[in-house]
C-alpha cells in the first residue's frame, strides 16, 4: 500500500512523489495496454523532458514575489525594568532568558557563565540565589569594575545600559570618560535592612555604586559627592551623580534607583536593580 508509515514526514513523502511516485494519492503509470495503439509509446511519461515544471508555458504571468525573509530576532533591547503594575507583589529571581548569551553578545558584553547556589523555597518563593547568572568581565563602556561584578543576565544586560548612560554623563559633565567603578557588592543573600522585604540582593539582581574614577585622574564618590543637603550644587562630579541617577530611573535602566537622597543607608552608595516594583529615589 502507499500508505504514509509512521516517521515518514509530509516533507519526505512529498520528495517521495516525484522520487518514486510512492505515496498514496500521487499519480501512477497506468499499466500497459496491450490493445493501445502504438502512437502511446509517446507518452509524456517517456520523455525526460516530461519531467520539468511547464514553467514556460505561462510567459507573461507575474513574477513570484520574494519570500519576505524572517524578521532576525531583536537581540538588543534598552531599558530592562519592570513596568507591569501586576506583579509588583512577586518576588524571586528573574525568569532564565532562552537567549541570554547571545543578548549580551549584542550588547557588547564580554562575560563568563557562572552559577550561583539557589536557595530552598519558603512559601513557594526561592529565597535566594538565581538560575542563570554570569560574571561580567567588560561591558560597552570599557569600564574597570573592583570587582567583576555577579549579576542575573537581565541585570548584566541593564549594565550594559547603564554604561552607555553613565560615559555619556560623565563625558558631558565631567568632561571626561569613565575608567573604573568601585561597587560594593551584587549578590549577598539577606533581607532589606529596613523592610520585611527580600532584597535584590539575594538574587544577584542590584548592584550598590560607591565611585566613579574618570580618565582626566578625578574621582567621584558617592559619600563624599552626591551632598543630598545641598540645593543647587555646582561641582560637576554632584552634578554627574544627580543627573546620572535620574536617567538610570527615568529612562528604565533598573526598575530601583536608591540614592542618598532615600535614607542614611545609601548615603555612600548608590543602589540599583531590576525589582519587579519600581522605586525612584533618585530625587530628594
Ligand atoms: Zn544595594
């Protein structure tokens, strides 16, 4: 029977129709009559020629349009916070992306995989740790961290944003681009100091910015710099500190710009991260 057997694919049987004319439903060569005259002999099915398409046959028909090709996927997106009200009461690592690798490639992030231990579920919530992190080594920038910093891919993804943001403020308000930051930490399993709350921390999912060293030689410090007291500031490296933090929320880097102006806490640093909720503190 020309029956389909099983793990014969319609692709393959369809091959198999003009290959062998061997699926059901295709045409079969009649058998031969013995009664026919002779003139049968010229039967199309004689001829190799028989075999090509009639394509010619139709001269003035319209072309084919091309295929539109496949769209290639985005890999580059801006702007990695959170902004769906819905989920704001979810907390635990972000989701793993299918495609994280080839995203950092596209944004120009050299970086090493990495795994971090996730820690066990309470209330069905994992309360520390991550699925897919990496160590990232160099970001668009082309800034030395202290330490290479541990991050979920999402937030090694918004570094790479954050970079961009920050080489253009400095270059615009410092006059010079940024070498190297000193952080103080990403990944630290523990609960917010001052809320009932998991910190981002615990996911690897902030980062906590204490200086900034430009390549003119000057530095700016978070401590020492950002002077939340003072109303109309005209040091340029309070002004970079500022005005960096409002673009880091305004345009949604992170989800979670915590600056000096929030609490005591953050006086010497600047925190950020991809919270499902968003918190602008980068204002007084
Ligand atoms: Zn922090």
């Amino acid at each position: 029977m020309g029956t389909i057997q099983p793990g014969m694919t319609r692709l393959t049987c369809i091959a198999l129709v003009f290959a062998l004319n061997a699926c059901e439903g295709a045409p079969t060569k009649a058998p031969p009559d013995p009664g026919a005259p002779s003139v049968a002999s010229v039967s199309p099915s004689t001829e190799p020629a028989a075999a090509e398409p009639a394509v010619e046959a139709v001269p003035e028909s319209e072309p084919e349009p091309e295929p539109e090709p496949e769209p290639e996927p985005e890999l580059f997106s801006w702007g990695h916070a959170d902004l769906d009200p819905d989920n704001d009461n979810v907390l635990g690592p972000p989701a793993p992306l299918d495609d994280c690798e080839a995203r950092l490639e596209a944004a120009g992030i050299s970086f090493k995989p990495a795994r971090i231990g996730v820690g066990k579920k309470v209330d069905g919530v994992y309360t520390c740790g991550a699925h897919q992190v990496v160590r990232v080594k160099r970001g668009p920038g082309n800034i030395a961290y202290n330490k290479n910093p541990l991050l979920t891919c999402t937030m090694a993804l918004a570094l790479a944003d954050f970079e961009r943001v920050a080489q253009e403020e400095a270059e615009r308000l410092v006059g010079s681009r940024i070498k190297s930051i000193e952080h103080m930490g990403t990944f630290n399993c523990r609960e917010m100091v001052n809320f009932d709350l998991l910190s981002e921390h615990s996911f690897a999912n902030g980062i906590d910015l204490k200086k900034f060293v430009f390549a003119n030689g000057e530095s700016a410090t978070v401590l020492d710099d950002f002077k939340p007291t003072v109303d109309q500031p005209e040091d340029p490296k309070t002004l970079f500190l500022r005005s960096l933090s409002n673009r880091l929320y305004d345009e949604q880097v992170f989800s979670v710009v915590v600056t000096p102006y929030f609490d005591h806490l953050h006086r010497n640093h600047i925190h950020v991260d991809l919270a499902r909720y968003r918190v602008d503190g980068s204002r007084p």
